[in-house]
C-alpha cells in the first residue's frame, strides 16, 4: 500500500505529487521518487519510522552524498523535506 501526502505548503503542492510513502510496516515507510522507475535504485529516497506518538525519524539516502537521519513531527513535514531535494 503506497499513500501520497499532500503538502500544507502551496510551492511544493507540484512536488509533493512525486514523493511517494509505500507502507512497510504500521511504523515503517519507504520514501520514493515516482519519477524515477520503480525497478531504478535511484527512485528509494530513504525510509521512515515513527519512533513514538509524534516523532518520525528519517533515513535518507543520498546520491553521493551519504545518509542523513532527520526528525520530523509528521509525514507532512517528511514529505515536504523530500520535496524541497528533488
């Protein structure tokens, strides 16, 4: 199951639309670019956990650029995040 997250923000409203959170577990996320085709490594952003009632932490995965773990109080903000990167 795949949800997309629409974002509070107006600017990223057109870049929301590609950020993609695909269900791993009832805590767990995979965050994917849905321009990129699926079988493309490049298209898995980085995961998400929700570690407690109101904090998401963030793995993500960069081009060359290694990982970062991020927090963010919502999947909104998470979405938000990865839209502002691509």
């Amino acid at each position: 199951m795949s949800i997309q997250v629409e974002s509070p923000q107006p600017r990223f409203q057109g870049l929301t639309r590609s950020i993609e959170l695909r269900k791993i577990s009832d805590t767990e996320w995979r965050v994917s670019d849905s321009r990129i085709p699926v079988g493309d490594a490049g298209s898995v952003l980085g995961f998400v956990e929700k570690t407690d009632e109101r904090i998401y932490e963030v793995l993500q995965l960069g081009a060359g650029h290694g990982i970062a773990k991020l927090t963010f109080r919502s999947l909104d903000e998470v979405t938000e995040h990865f839209a502002r990167r691509s």
